[in-house]
C-alpha cells in the first residue's frame, strides 16, 4: 500500500491561500487554522474570481472544520476495518463482477466537487482499466444540458464568456438563475459594474427570487416556455433588422433553417406572450432592450438545464447570440454559470459517461487511439455509458450489479429519490466514499472515510475556465485519505499499480495537461499543455490561471473572438429548436408545478453548512412557497405544516406564503435529508422525465398536490446533546451552544410528563421545572444541572410558542441566574422586548424585527443606513437584497 505523501500541512504563520468548495465562482480564500481545529477564513484580495469579497457561506467555512461526525475509518457492513481490508474488498468486488456479468456491470457515480485530479483518476479507471463507461457523475444533474447545447453550437463544450464580460455588458439577462443567492460573490460584482456603469438587469424566471427584485425587468415566465420566449426573440430580431448579416454568412451555418422555425412558432409578440404566459408590453420591452443593446450577456443557470428541453433552451438562448454575432465580444456572449466548485473541472476529464478525457470524443476512433496509449490501458469503451438516472434504473433492475458513489448524495439528490434508496438497497454490492454519514452511506455495503476541503490538495476550475490550487492546512481525521489515493489503491489491487503509481497529486496534474496538450494539439481550446512541465514546486504555488493555457506560454485568452469554432467546417452552428411542454402536466388530481432549487446558506444536503450554526438560522426548516392564492385554496395558512404528493414520492414541508411565487407553482428547496428532517427530501416527489440529448432530469416541474397536514400539536426542543425521534415531523437545527428540534404531532399526547423526561435525559439529582395547562394543550418543561441549562421543550395545541432565540443564547451561560430561571419557562425575558425575528443578516446574526424596527423608527432607507446603525449586510453581503425588501415592506 502506497504511503500518503507527506507535508500536507503548513507550517508557516502564513494564511494558506487556498479556493472555496462550494460554488462554481471558485473564490479564492485565506485560511488561518486556529488550535482548536477550525479556522478562520476571509477573502483573498488578489484572486481574480473574488477580490476580496466572500458569501455567507465561503465566509462560514471554518466553522464546518472539525472532527466532529467525520468519518475516520472505512467499514465493510457495521464492522470497522483497515484500508487494506476495505481496499481488498473493493477490488475483490469489483473483480468478481466483471468475471462474472462482464465490465458493464459495474459503474462509478462521482461528482463535481471531486478536484480535477480525484477526477481524472477516476476516470481512467474506469474507463481505461475497468473498460465501462459506466461512470457518471452529478453534474448531469446540473449542467449536461449546457455542454449538449455547447456541443450542437461550438463542436466542444466551450464556455464563451468571462466574469469581466459581466462587468463590461450594457445588459445583463440571467435566464433561470438566482445568482443572488447561488452564485453570490459574482452577483455582486455585477451590481457595483451595474452602479457604476448603468447596466440592465433582466431576469426570466417563473418565481421573483431575491435577484429578480434587483432587476430592471423581471419576467415570471410559465414554467418550462423558455424556448418558446427565446424563439419569439430571434424572430423579433430578424423583423426588427438587428440580424448580424456579415458575422452569420462568414462564421455560422443553419441560421435559415433556425429562422424559419422560430417564425413558424413565434411570429409575433402576442403570440410569444400568450404561450409563456406574459404581459405583452412586459415582452415587448424586454426584445426592444435586446436589440438595441450590442453588449448583451446572457447568463443561464438551472431554470434552464433542469428540463426535458434543456439542450434547447439553451440552443434558443445561443442562437439569438449568433444571429446578432454578439459572441467571442468583450461585454457579450451566452454564459453558463456552472454550479459546482469543478463542475469546469469534470467537463476537462471528461466526467460524464459520453465524454472521454481532455475533450475528446469517445465515439471516435482517433481519439480512442490517442487517450489508450497514452494511458497504456488494456481497454477503452467505444459506446457512451448510462447517464445518471439511467445508471440508477440499470441498478434497480439489476443490470449494475457494484457501484461506487464517490462524493455524491443521490439518495437525496437524483429524481425518484425512494426508488433510488430502493435500488441501492437491493444492489449486490454498494461502496460509498464520502466524510460524513449520509442517507447514501446508510444503505451503503462498504463505506471509505475521504479526506475534505482542507486536508486535500488539487485543483480546481470555475465558471470562467481559471484553474485555482485548493491547498491542504490540516490533516485528514483518523484513517481518512484523499480520493485519488483510494481510487488508485484499489486499481492497484487489481492488477493496474503501475498506471496509478502516483506520488501525489501534482504527478496527476501533470499527465493531465499533458494529455491534454496532445489532445489540443495547439489547435483547440482545451490546452494545458503549458503547465505540462510543472513541478512540485511549481504545482505548489501555481497561480490562479484561465485556459487555453498553451505550450508557448499563452495564456486564458478570450475564445471564438476569430470567429472560428470547432466544428468541422469551423463555423458556428445555429440550431432550429421548438418548444416542447414539459414531461408531465398537472391535471386534476395534482393540479400544481413543483419547482425546486436552492436557498441563500445551505449547501446541497447539507453535510457541511447544515453543521454551521450562523447558516442555520436564515431558513432552518424545510419549507413550500406558495402564492396566497393556492394557500387559500388548500386551506392553508402561512407557517402551517403541510404535505405534499406527487405520483413518485410525498413529504412534509412549512408553508410560506409568497405574492412572488407565480399561482399554479409550489417551490421547495432541494436541501434536506433524512439525517435532518423526517419527510422532507423533495427529491422523492421529483418525477424522473429527462431530456433526451443531455439526460438531464427535470427538477424545475413536477405535478404535485398539496394539503394541509393536521397536526395536534406542535413545539419545539432545545437540547445540548441530539434527541432521538420522538415525533411525525422533528427537525435538528445546529445553533451554537444546543441543537433545535421543531416538532410537530398528528396524534394528541395525553401526558408529556414522562415523555418529556425521558426525550431530556433526566437524572434523578437534576432539576425539572415543568407547567401544563391540559385544557389549552399546553406543555412547557426545563431540565437543569447544577443550574446549568441541559434543555427545554416547548409544546402546544397551535402555534402559540416563544422565540427560539433568547432561549437559545441561556445554553451560553454556564449557570442560570434567578432572573432567568425564572422567565424560562415564560420563553422569554421580564419586560416587552420583541423577539429578534428570523435571521436575515447570517454574518451579525440580525434577526427581521430587529432590522424593521430599527429601518422605522431610525427612519432608514438604504442598506447602507442599515450597515452603520446595526452593521447588517456589511461583511459578506448577501443579505442586501433582502434588506432593500424590508426597507420596501416597512414604507408600505
Ligand atoms: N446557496 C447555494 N448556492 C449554490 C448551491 C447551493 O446548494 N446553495 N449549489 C450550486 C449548484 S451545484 C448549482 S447547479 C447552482 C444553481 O444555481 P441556480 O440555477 O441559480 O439555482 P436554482 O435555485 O436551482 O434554480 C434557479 C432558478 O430557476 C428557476 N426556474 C424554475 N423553472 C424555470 C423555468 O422553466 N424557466 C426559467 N427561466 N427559470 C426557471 C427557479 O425558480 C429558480 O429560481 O447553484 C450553486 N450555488
Ligand atoms: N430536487 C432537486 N434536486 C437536485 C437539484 C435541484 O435543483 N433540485 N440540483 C441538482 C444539482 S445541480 C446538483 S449539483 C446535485 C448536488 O447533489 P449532491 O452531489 O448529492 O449533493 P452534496 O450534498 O453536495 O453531496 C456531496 C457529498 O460529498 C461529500 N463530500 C464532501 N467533500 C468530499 C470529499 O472530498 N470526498 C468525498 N468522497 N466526499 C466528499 C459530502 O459530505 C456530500 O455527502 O443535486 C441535484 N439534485
Ligand atoms: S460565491 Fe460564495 S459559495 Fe461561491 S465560491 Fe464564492 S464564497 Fe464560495
Ligand atoms: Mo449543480
């Protein structure tokens, strides 16, 4: 067994620049570890993505750190086990499949949060060694439509723009993207350009979303009609003469073709409105702006991608950019914001399961040729894999027969989530490698400890193709190991040591760029081959770099500004593309669209923010918006509990009502899994309808019904140490100093006395206070220790209970005073202060009523005002949308 290279940790007093995990802006950050294990973490003012700046959550980073619920070792079934056990157990599965059912019974599903290197080996294990190409990975999940659409245009999976195009466009349209909240630190480099410069900001989305209150022009389209919106604009810039005549003739073909077929669809802008189901003028305005302004960037996100016509939504979106030649342009272009921290990254070594490494093409035989020997493999798949929810639909019906998930959570995260869960269940042999518990490790067969964001080393590539160094400051807990190193262990162990004989992942690095300087040639966009050279030292301290990165020395230029593209004629392709209704259609039985996506401070599934007690106060429970109006209808009120079903799956969410959220549409954030919330992963409701060029599922629209949930009783708990399960809806929230349970029952508790001991942990010496009030179906219970709070529950018939806050900041204290002992279980302190309210402000945790008060009573009306009176929205700011929203609501 190969040992791990050493030096992993600095030892400097110096920040160790490094990049954050999260979002496909790839901040770059400074570390400074601190001795009790976290550390702390600000912007670094040289990077070119950030500058500085930070979100919420890069901003919370250090305080994810820590052992605290890590995995230390690997495990076969519940029983511990040293690596080379579980390594042995992995090939020997893997092995024994492929004798038996032959390669295309295994298959690896991984992720675009692995780093480049985890990811090119990856790959060629798979692709090379174990000869399947059954290995994708979840960014089919979130951007496989984008590169299909790339691809039909381009000839590659070219990403035309770069940030600074953000900041040099006259207009700015983000199509399905709430950036605001999902792509936060580039967001606001777009709003200072827009101060400075006077820009336009146009949102298309169904929902008016934190970004689409900025916005100059917001257009709450019908859910799914993006193509159609976007072929009346192409048809709306043929009859308005803003065609780029000379730039089509020279350097595109199918724009006749593509014509015709947005004019047969949309031939007017009444036509257009009515099928996305928009005011006619509010269309108007926005083509008008369109075609008057040259510097236009059009950004696209998952409104568009996560649809059975993402590949066309985002061919429509291209299309107009040809036809007014505004690409490879500073200022203009259509811009895929990437959603993962290397979702670039996976697209280089090629991660996805039709894609084969350095942006060759795994359908041709000359490029076969060129990855086999360079790699030496003894076999290499010549047909595309399953895509991801075909992959798991091979597993159900027993066709894969051993997967690995390598830092992914699809138990929560891919459509039809149950059956899912089922199939992985039912698999013969499941192997998981990830830091935390997940619902996907607890059906897992063999489980593999991996090192975490600030114990690994690699790199990474934003949205913008700049490659940035993460770098390690810490060692893994316990046996943890990076993914490289397990995955090249277990190629070792069956018979491929010499292909995988890295040292560390700077060897890695450098046979990727080399690769890919073969691949490139010179004459492509994917080229690293000026960094093919590098050493350790080099890799050590490499730069923030953009590719192209070419053997002379060339550097990040901007792409297609020659008009030359790589298809085989070297033109650009515009695609005829038509609208297609979404897969399923509500009817009577589930009469609304479930749309799904993100919220400002959690990650995913939460394996990491949801440990962050400042992240954890913003949104802690799983909710459903929905327009008053479908509230009213269903009888439900705002904070009332309900339940949602599709045809696939059902869950319990919050209702919160919204004026913003379109009538007819229901969002429900992605994040939360059973290790969190009872009930409440959306992805179980989430039909399995995907496009067909990309495979990309349709998470925007699912045909749900939504009721009320009954409950007959509700509270809440707030306890040092975690609870067990004791009620239908129970949710953990981390706050600083306990953890919160919200709680809710359908069944009445006759008696809460006992129960309520036992939930607490009572001990005989302890103290108990306790009241109830049976009649009201009230129950309100302390337990202390040596007047130290332990915890508190809460309960009653509706939803009459105190502010979680001020309770929450008693498990501060070491011991109790009289005073508050005494207002414990009032919920709160002698007097009439008000309650903070929900957290807006994640950075200074200031709460709603705080902020509202002080905006009325100090009369203030700018987030500037708010920052110097209460310091709210001054560090990280992505709270100012939301406080230029109070500032609305108190002046109305
Ligand atoms: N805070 C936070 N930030 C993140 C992440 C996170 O988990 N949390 N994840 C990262 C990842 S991996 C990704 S992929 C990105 C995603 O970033 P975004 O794509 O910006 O986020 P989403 O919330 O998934 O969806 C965007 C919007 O699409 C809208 N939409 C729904 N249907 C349609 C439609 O038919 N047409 C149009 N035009 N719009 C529609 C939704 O209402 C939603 O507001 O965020 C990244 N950043
Ligand atoms: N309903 C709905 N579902 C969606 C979406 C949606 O909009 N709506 N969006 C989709 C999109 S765009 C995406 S990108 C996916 C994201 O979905 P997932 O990829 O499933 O979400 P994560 O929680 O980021 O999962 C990453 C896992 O890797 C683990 N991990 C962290 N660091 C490491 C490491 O270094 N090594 C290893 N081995 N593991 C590590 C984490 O603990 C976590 O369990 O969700 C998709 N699912
Ligand atoms: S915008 Fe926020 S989440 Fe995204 S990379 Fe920057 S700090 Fe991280
Ligand atoms: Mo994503």
């Amino acid at each position: 067994m190969a040992a791990l290279p050493a030096g992993l940790v600095a030892t400097s007093g110096q920040p160790v620049r490094s990049t954050c995990p999260y979002c496909g802006v790839g901040c770059g950050v400074l570390v400074t570890p601190q001795a009790d294990g976290r550390a702390t973490v600000v912007g670094d003012p040289q990077h070119p993505a950030n500058f500085g700046r930070l979100c919420s959550k890069g901003a919370a980073l250090g305080e994810t750190l820590g052992p605290a619920d890590r995995l230390t070792t690997p495990r076969i079934g519940d029983r511990p086990v040293d690596w080379q056990q579980a390594i042995g157990a992995v090939a020997k599965g893997f092995s024994d499949t492929i004798a038996r059912h032959g390669p295309d019974a295994v298959a690896l599903y991984v992720s675009g949060q692995l780093l480049t290197e985890d990811y090119y080996v990856a790959n060629k294990f798979a692709k090379g060694f174990l000869g399947t190409a059954n290995i994708d990975t979840n960014s089919r999940l979130c951007m496989s439509s984008a590169v299909a659409a790339h691809q039909r245009a381009f000839g590659a999976d070219l990403v035309p723009c770069i940030y600074d195009d953000l900041e040099e466009a006259d207009l700015i349209v983000l199509v399905g993207s709430n950036a605001a909240w999902c792509h936060p630190v580039l967001y606001q480099r777009l709003m200072a350009a827009r101060e400075q410069r006077g820009s336009k900001l146009v949102v298309i989305d169904p929902r008016l979303t934190p970004t689409a209150e900025q916005a100059d022009l917001h257009l709450p389209l019908a859910p799914g009609s993006d193509v159609l919106l976007f072929n009346g604009l192409l048809a709306y810039l043929v009859r308005e003469g803003a065609v780029d005549f000379d730039y089509l003739e020279r350097h595109t073909e199918g724009f006749a073709e593509t014509i015709r077929a947005a004019q047969r669809e949309a031939s007017s802008i009444p036509k257009a409105a009515a099928g996305c189901g928009l005011p006619e003028a509010l269309l108007a305005d926005f083509y008008r702006l369109f075609a008057r302004t040259a510097k236009v960037v059009t950004a696209f996100s998952q409104g568009v991608n996560q649809s059975s016509a993402g590949t066309d939504k985002g061919s429509a979106i291209i299309n107009c950019h040809l036809l007014t030649g505004r690409i490879g342009k500073p200022g203009a272009g259509p811009f895929s914001l990437t959603g993962q921290p290397n979702a670039m990254g996976g697209r280089e070594v090629g991660g996805l399961a039709n894609q084969l490494a350095a942006h060759l093409r795994l359908e041709a035989p000359e490029d076969r040729a060129l990855v086999r020997s360079f790699w030496h493999s003894p076999h290499l798949p010549s047909a595309p894999g399953l895509k991801a929810v075909s992959l798991f639909d091979a597993v159900a019906d027993g066709r894969v027969k051993a997967l690995w998930i390598i830092a992914t959570n699809p138990v929560v995260s891919l459509p039809d989530a149950d059956r899912v869960r089922a199939a992985l269940a039912r698999c013969e042999l499941v192997v998981v490698s990830d830091m935390t518990e997940t619902d996907t490790t607890a059906v897992a067969d063999i489980v593999l400890p991996a090192a975490s964001w600030g114990e690994r080393e690699g790199t990474v590539t934003n949205s913008e193709r700049r490659i940035s160094r993460q770098r390690a400051f810490q060692p893994p807990p316990g046996q943890a190991r990076p993914d490289w190193w397990i995955i090249s262990e277990v190629a070792a162990a069956m018979g491929h040591g010499e292909a995988f004989a890295y040292d560390g992942p700077a060897a890695i690095f450098v046979e990727h760029a080399t690769l890919s300087g073969h691949a490139a040639a010179g004459r492509k966009a994917f080229d690293l081959a000026g960094l093919a050279q590098l050493d350790e030292a080099g890799y050590e301290t490499l730069e923030p770099i953009r590719w192209p990165v070419r053997a002379d020395g060339g550097a990040g230029e901007r792409l297609f500004t020659d008009g030359h593209f790589q298809t085989p004629s070297g033109r650009a392709r515009l695609v005829p593309v038509q609208y297609r209704p979404p897969a399923h259609a509500p009817d009577a039985k589930y009469p609304l669209v479930l749309n799904t996506g993100r919220i400002r401070d959690q990650w995913h599934t939460m394996t990491r923010t949801g440990r962050v007690a400042r992240l954890s106060h913003h949104l802690p429970e799983p909710f459903a918006e929905l327009h008053p109006a479908d509230a009213a209808r269903a009888g439900v009120r705002q904070g009332e509990l309900v339940r949602l079903c599709s045809p696939w799956g059902s869950m319990q969410a919050r209702a919160r009502l919204s004026a913003g959220q379109r009538p007819g549409s229901v969002f429900v954030p992605m994040h939360w899994s059973e290790q969190i919330a009872r009930q409440a992963r959306v992805g179980a409701l989430v039909n399995p309808a995907v496009d067909p060029t990309s495979g990309e599922p349709e998470f925007k629209h699912t045909p749900v019904r939504l009721e009320r949930y009954a409950v007959r009783w509700q509270g809440f708990a707030l306890a040092r140490e975690r609870l067990a399960q004791i009620a239908p809806w129970q949710v953990k929230v981390r706050y600083q100093d306990c953890w919160r349970y919200e709680l809710a029952g359908d069944v009445a508790v006759g008696e809460w006395s006992a129960p309520a001991r036992t939930l607490l942990g009572a001990q005989p010496d302890d103290d108990w206070l306790e009241y109830e009030d049976r009649a009201g179906g009230s129950y309100r219970a302390a337990l202390l220790r040596a007047d130290r709070l332990i915890g508190c529950l809460f309960v009653s018939a509706d939803d009459r209970l105190p502010d979680r806050e001020w309770l929450s900041g008693l498990f501060a204290t070491a011991e109790l005073d009289t005073a508050a002992r005494m207002n414990l279980l009032a919920g709160r302190p002698a007097g009439t202060q008000t309650p903070v309210g929900e957290i807006i402000c994640a950075c200074f945790q200031v709460g709603r009523n705080t902020l509202l008060e002080a905006i009325t009573s100090q009369s203030l009306t700018s987030p500037a005002e708010i920052g110097e009176a209460l310091q709210a929205g001054t560090n990280c700011g992505s709270c100012v949308p939301e406080l230029k929203r109070l500032i609305a609501e108190a002046k109305a």
